[in-house]
C-alpha cells in the first residue's frame, strides 16, 4: 500500500458506507500469508467478518517532464505538442493492479476456503489530468462507441442509439484474461450538499460572459445557501464504477454506495445503472429530507443481505 492520500479516501470511503473491511496487514494476519503470496489492499467484510469483496487501489502520479511539459505549453501554446505518456502510464499500473487481483483470487481458489469473490481496481486520480471525466475513461478504457441501424432507403436512423463497448477499449481486449476483475472504478471528492441543494445547478445557469455581472450574482447566490446552513463545500469520498461486462462475479448492487454512479451492462447497452446524486437530488424535490451517509439506506444494505 504505497498510494497514501488514496488509501485514505477510499478507507473513509468505507468507514462512512459503515462496512467493515481489513487492509493489507490485517488480511495478511488473519489469512496468515506468507510474505511472498499476494494481498489485495482493502477486503470488504460482510456483517459475519468474512471476506466479500477484494480491492486495489491506485494513485495515478504525473512525472516531472509532464508537468515541465504543461508549463510549456500554457507559455507557448502554439509551438508545443503534448503526447500522452501518462495514459500509457495509467494503463501499465491498471494492469498492474489487475494482475495483482488474480494473484489474490487464484491463491484462494487454490486453497479452496470460498467461491470466487468480487474484485475491484480502484483508481484515484487526484489533478484531474490522466481522465478528467467519467467520458474520457468509458471511451479510452471501455472502447465505448454509439451504434445505430440506418435505414439504406433513407439515410436515416432507423434505430435509437446505443453505447455498447468494443474491442478497442482497453479493458476488453484483455476481456479473455480478465474475468476476475468485476469493475474498475475512479475515486474523487465531490461536494454532495452543493449538488443536492442545487447551489451547482445555479451556478452552472448564468451567463459568465460578462463576468463583472456574473460575480455579484454568485456571491449572492452563494451567501443565500451560507444563510440557510447549507455547507456547500461538504464533500465525500465517492466512485464512478465501470462494471466488467465479461466479470466471472459481478459488482453486486449491495456493493454501490450511496453517492456511486454505476455504469454497466443493460441487455445490448452500455449504460447508467445507477446514480445516487441524482436519485438523492430527485428526493429532495418532493421533500424527501436527506440523513448522514452513514445512514442512508444503501449504506446499510449491503449487511441487510
């Protein structure tokens, strides 16, 4: 476990779920390993303290010369090329973690104590800079492309769009090779309050165009929620999820916390399976009150199996 600020997270990410879990030392401990034999970073427990799911984490990390590089490029935007080394990077240290899993999972077949158990590769990625966003991750990782039938007559769809995965994805051309791994998933704080208050929405509605009109207005905006006690910079700990579509063991739905956005297979699709802001944030609009993380009723499910 050498990724700190990324254990970190995801440790409060499970304390908060209320889940119990052991690190790599204590699976070591109580599975009484050897210190050549493999050990999954976090192992999630079920409410019985047996292993239920396994876990890697990683933090993906940029190189001085990539950081020299954006330097660059922001002086002379013109006269610089950015290549993508880092992605190359990211994809190595996937891999790297994913055989890590198997390592794991084949010693436990191997010892015949359980089935086959879920597994996860948690990435933290803390600037922003190798996947900025949940799309660059389903269209470099997952291969996702948009299919439709086109009427031959017309010229026209014939036919809704679909986002179903492809072999060009990275995680599915090594679909064969992989069937250990149930999701891979990306780690980041979001400001939950601000979203479920709709204090981001607002902000995202005016125009900034004319900044010097646009400041008071997100001052007023923002002493408004100040004022009612809302605590917009209150963020968490939460995951995007990408489930493996060819997973040996699924991503279980007890195993999504309350702030996760799930993506995952739906018949012929590629799709959103579940988002917790947003059904939160739906709540609040017909007066739902929201409790604490901790008891919400997804974090509490997973151990009301």
């Amino acid at each position: 476990m050498k990724h700190r600020e990324a254990e970190r997270l995801f440790r409060e990410y499970l304390e908060m779920r209320g889940w119990s879990f052991w690190d790599e030392t204590q699976f070591r401990q109580m599975m009484n390993l050897q210190p050549d034999k493999a050990a999954p970073d976090f192992t999630i427990l079920t409410k019985n303290g047996e292993p239920a799911a396994f876990v890697e984490v990683s933090e993906v990390a940029i190189k001085q010369k990539d950081i020299q590089s954006i330097q660059e490029i922001i002086r002379s935007p013109h006269k610089v090329v950015i290549e993508q080394p880092s992605l190359r990077r990211f994809y190595h240290k996937l891999k790297k973690e994913i055989n890590q899993l198997k390592r794991v999972i084949d010693y436990q077949k191997q010892q015949k104590e359980q089935l086959p158990l879920p597994a996860m590769v948690v990435v933290y990625d803390s600037l922003g800079f190798v996947f900025p966003d949940e799309r660059s991750v389903l269209y470099e990782l997952l291969g996702l492309a948009i299919t439709y039938k086109i009427d031959p007559l017309r010229g026209e769809a014939a036919s809704p769009w679909q986002i179903v995965p492809t072999e060009q994805g990275f995680f599915f051309q090594f679909a064969q090779a992989n069937p250990h791994i149930s999701a891979i998933a990306l780690l980041e704080e979001k400001r939950v309050l601000a979203i479920l208050s709709g204090y981001e929405k607002e902000l995202k509605e005016l125009d900034y165009h004319d900044l010097s009109a646009a400041i008071p207005k997100v001052a007023r905006i923002t002493r408004k929620y100040f004022e009612n006690g809302i605590n917009i910079e209150y963020a968490v700990p939460v995951l995007t999820i990408f489930c493996n579509p060819f997973a040996e063991v699924p991503w279980a739905e007890t195993l999504w916390g309350p702030y996760d956005r799930v993506w995952g297979r739906r018949n012929d699709s590629y799709a959103i399976l579940y988002d917790g802001l947003i059904d939160l944030y739906q709540g609040t609009l017909r007066g739902v009150s929201l409790p604490p993380p901790e008891q919400t009723s997804r974090a509490s499910g997973f151990y009301d199996e």
